[in-house]
C-alpha cells in the first residue's frame, strides 16, 4: 500500500506540472498556479486526492487567493468559494501491485492481443454511445489491443495509455448487449498482467460503480479521487 501511494503520488505530482511534492499527510492540502496543469483541462481547476492528502490546482493567482484558508476541499465546499459552470467526476483512482493482482483464469473466455488497428475499436465505440467511450477513451492506448470478439466483432477490449512515472493508465469498455458476463474483467485482467510485467504501476479510474468493481475484482485498491471544476 505505501508503495502504490508512493508512486501514485509521484504521479499526479508530476502531472501537475508544480515544483515540490504531492502532500504527504492525511489531511494536508496544497493549492497551486498551475495554468497548465495535467489534474484538469486548461483553464479549470482540479483537485486529486491519494491517502488522505490533497493536491490542488488553479489557472490564476486569483482563483488562489479565493481558496486560501480553505480547510474543506469538497464539490460543495469549493461551489460555495468558485462560480462552477460545470463538473467532472469524481472519479476513484485506484492501483494494483504484481503481489495484489487476481487475474482471471487464462481458459475463462478467449482474449486476443491484437494492434489497434487490428481490433477495430472504433466499432466497439460506436455501440455504446459518447459518454461510455469517452469514459472509456479507447482511442487513447499505446498498449496493444486486449479483444473479445464473436464472429469478428469486438464485444469487449481493453489496453491501457501509458502515462509519466511509469504508469499504465487501463482503458476498458464492453458492448452493452455483452455487459454482466464477465467480459470486462476478462480483458482488463489481460491488459493488467501485460503492464506489470512491463514493470509499470497500472491506474484505473473510474466514476461507475460497475467499473470500480471490475477493478476491486482484479485487485486493484482506491486510494483517492480526481475532480475537476469547470469556471463560469
């Protein structure tokens, strides 16, 4: 666990794009001007928070100083300091090490490990609508392709982006038609056990609860939260 924390940590530290390190004790929390900071998309604020402690970043001076003094860093305790236009997440952030995994049995369901363009993820996208793929976000790995397919069409895949710090960022989705048979857990176990024996630290996020417990399942431990905060 302090591991996993250790390199979560690092992680998001680095993403921020501040000098120093993420907070390290329970309930500590540090605001920083961070225009162009990895936690949200430009312009926002965005909040994440591993073991307790919490790392926060602004767009501008400004929006700092109406945080400071700030002892509660909560959606409704930042809408009662900011005019938020919109909000993303949360969404868990949860890790697993090589000694925590739990992967499917090989036999389960064939998994093939296929390129991207090999496995047709576009099609997959389709089914679902937006904001799955989105969730998702497929078309962002650089892993190959982990597949489950019937007469040629993926039913579910999974890969995974890799990010800074050594950190494989898991990418799954399942056909809603193929959904409640175990087929994400399948395809995610895949891409799970080919980032750890690539020795990189597998990050799954998630805001579904269904999604988290394809993740608990694998092993995989919450240690915090991401939020973004849109401006108005």
């Amino acid at each position: 666990m302090a591991e996993l924390l250790r390199s979560a940590r690092g992680l998001w530290a680095e993403l921020a794009g501040v000098p120093g390190e993420f907070p390290s004790a329970t309930g500590e929390v540090r605001v920083a001007v961070a225009p162009d900071s990895g936690l949200c998309p430009r312009g926002w604020v965005g909040m994440v928070t591993l073991g307790g402690a919490t790392l926060v970043t602004v767009p501008d001076e400004a929006t700092g100083e109406l945080l400071h003094g700030e002892r509660i860093f909560t959606e409704s305790a930042l809408r009662g300091r900011l005019a938020v236009a919109s909000v993303l997440g949360p969404a868990t952030l949860s890790y697993v090490s090589r000694a925590a995994f739990s992967p499917v049995a090989p036999d389960a369901l064939r998994v093939e490990q296929l390129t991207v363009s090999q496995a047709n993820l576009g099609e997959l996208e389709r089914v679902p609508g937006e904001e799955d793929a989105a969730e998702a976000d497929l078309g962002g790995i650089t892993s190959p392709a982990f597949v489950i397919r019937a007469h040629g069409r993926p039913l579910a895949a999974a890969g995974y982006a890799r990010w800074p710090h050594r950190t494989a960022h898991l990418c799954v989705l399942t056909a809603p038609a193929a959904r409640g048979r175990g087929l994400a857990r399948t395809v995610a176990s895949a891409a799970t056990a080919h980032a750890l024996a690539a020795g990189l630290l597998p990050q799954w996020r998630a805001r579904p609860l269904a999604s988290c417990r394809v993740a608990a399942a694998l092993g995989y431990e919450e240690l915090g939260a991401q939020l973004s905060l849109r401006l108005g």
